[in-house]
C-alpha cells in the first residue's frame, strides 16, 4: 500500500499477472481499492505470517524496506535494518520464488563529481565515511540483499530516485509536490536531484523480475532537476506562486532541524527533511542508462508525472 507498491501492483496487474497484495495497515488499503488482487495482512516480524504470504508466488517484492523516521541511534537503526532483510531472505530460501526484486534507493549510489552516478557507483559496506542516517541504513540493506544471492537467492536491486506520481497515501515523496501546491513554500534551496514518475518505477520493478540480471543493481530513474524548476513546474501546474527566494545553506539546515522536531511531536513526516538539506551538498544526479538498455524502463516527462501527482492530491483532499 505503498507509493512505489501501489504502482507495482498496477504493473503487474496490466501484464496479466496475478497478485497477492502484503500490506500491514488496513488504513491505507484504499489505493488498492478495486483491484482484483488478494490482500494478506502480514506482519513482518512474524515468520508465520511471512510464511503465508509467499506461499506460491513465484516473484516477490520487496518494497516495505525499514525506514528510520525517527531520530535513533545510528547502530540502532542499522542492526534493525538488516535484521529486516535477513529475516525475509530466510524465509525467501524456504519459499524458493524464481525472482526477487528488492526496492533500495539512489541514495545507496555515491555522488561523483563531473558526471552522472551510475549503478558502478554504489557504495561499499562498511562505509568509509559518513553517510546520513537513512543512506546508510538503506547501503547497509542492500548489501545484505546481495549477499544472499551467494545463498542462491535470485535477487535483483532496483535503487529508485525521487518518485512523484499518484497513491502516494503515505506523502512521502509527495511532500515536494505538496511543499510547493499546498504549503506555497516561498523559498528554495540550490539542489539538483533526479525525479521519476512512479508509475514507470512500477513497470521498472516488473521488468526487472523478467528481464533483470540477478546480482544486478539497476537505477529507477528519468530526469536531473534543479529543486528551482521543479518547484516552479509544481506552481505552474497546481496554479500557485513559484518560489521568489533562494534560501542559504544554514537557514535551510535550521529550518530542517525545526521541521523534524514539529514531525516528532505531531508524528507526522518532516516537510522538510535533514536528509534533503545534506543531499543538496553534492546533489543526485543519475545515470539511467543501464535501466532503460537492459530493462526497457519507460521515460514518461516529469510535467505528466507532477500533474497526476496534483490531481491525485487534489481528489483526496490533500490540496
């Protein structure tokens, strides 16, 4: 019932393929909603209920990773990590599927001056210097995926960049659309990342279950932006005021401190995370050849995956 998931199962589900659905929060199981797939409850500290839920599939997803939302120790929330992933990849030996497909992030690639990062840029574990909380917790996860293809698992990792598109119930990568449509933040900060539509991650995730190499990583990309165009295609779009002020580095350090400390008291995501602010330093820029060579993975222009974006925001309220 994830942003990524939701897109997932409507990949599959346009191919023909039948699927049963984990989800661990009735609350969000709108976005399936009319969708002919079996839903299966399913905990995943349980081993039973993992259990049954692989039960016959011959593919598995892997896009409900460990996310440390909040602030935790850094051993802590690697250690928990990890132990995710292990404790799926046990029960994946037992269950033997044909294919698994791990959902990591771009934020597993390391930056590389003067030219785009690619899958040949992923960084080692253990890290050789800092790395902010979530990109280590998600180095350190993917890593223990791959180690299982030594076991024989047939995995595959798919690293995605910032998607925006539809179903994305839980606003997480919505919050840069919703930044600047709902919220009309006034200013930005000079940052250059990579935006996908969501939807092509989705069929990117099916290609690499039929297409992939196992052992292979493979960038979910479409297109560099700076954070300036984005917002100002965002304002266009929702019929808003684009952004006026660029915003220095320790105001937008500053901000980001107070917006997670408003997020830990009302438990709500952090409009503006310490993650983006620490990205911006060297940006992300990606290299999606590899993806779109060997997969096929579709390029729809970020304008058409910003106005589903809106729209779906829009029918749910949320603008």
């Amino acid at each position: 019932t994830g942003h990524i998931g939701a897109h997932i199962v409507r990949s599959l589900l346009s191919e023909g393929y039948a699927v049963r659905a984990a989800y661990r929060n009735p609350r969000f199981l709108s976005v399936l909603e009319g969708l002919p797939v079996e839903r299966v409850q399913v905990d995943l500290e349980g081993p039973d209920d993992l259990r049954r839920a692989l039960e016959g599939c011959a593919w598995v997803f892997d896009a409900a990773g460990y996310y440390p939302r909040v602030p935790v120790r850094r051993e802590q929330a690697v250690a928990r990590g990890i132990a995710s992933v292990r404790r799926l990849m046990q029960q994946l030996k037992e269950a033997q599927p044909s294919r698994v497909v791990l959902t990591s992030s771009a934020a597993t690639i390391r930056q590389v001056p003067g030219r785009l990062s690619t899958e040949e840029d992923a960084e080692s574990w253990p890290l050789q210097g800092w790395r902010p909380l979530y990109a280590t917790v998600k180095i350190a996860m993917e890593h223990e995926a791959l180690r299982w293809v030594r076991e024989g698992l047939p995995v595959v990792v798919v690293n995605t960049s910032v998607c925006v598109g539809e179903y994305d119930a839980h606003r997480f990568s919505g919050r840069a659309v919703l930044a600047f449509a709902k919220y009309r933040v006034p200013f930005y900060f000079d940052y250059r990342f990579n935006a996908v539509y969501t939807g092509d991650v989705g069929a990117g995730h099916v290609r690499a279950a039929q297409r992939g190499r196992v052992g292979q990583r493979y960038v979910l990309a479409c297109r560099n932006i700076s954070l300036k165009e984005f917002a100002d295609l965002v304002a266009r779009i929702a019929g808003v005021p684009p952004p006026r002020w660029p915003l220095p580095r320790p105001v937008a350090v500053a901000l980001a401190s107070a917006s997670e400390l408003v997020a830990r008291v009302t438990r709500t995501e952090p409009l503006l995370p310490r993650q983006a602010v620490h990205t911006s330093r060297t940006g992300q820029q990606l290299d999606n050849a590899k993806a779109v060579r060997e997969l096929g993975m579709p390029q729809t222009p970020i304008e058409e995956a910003i106005r589903r974006a809106v729209a779906w925001f829009r029918q749910h309220g949320m603008i």
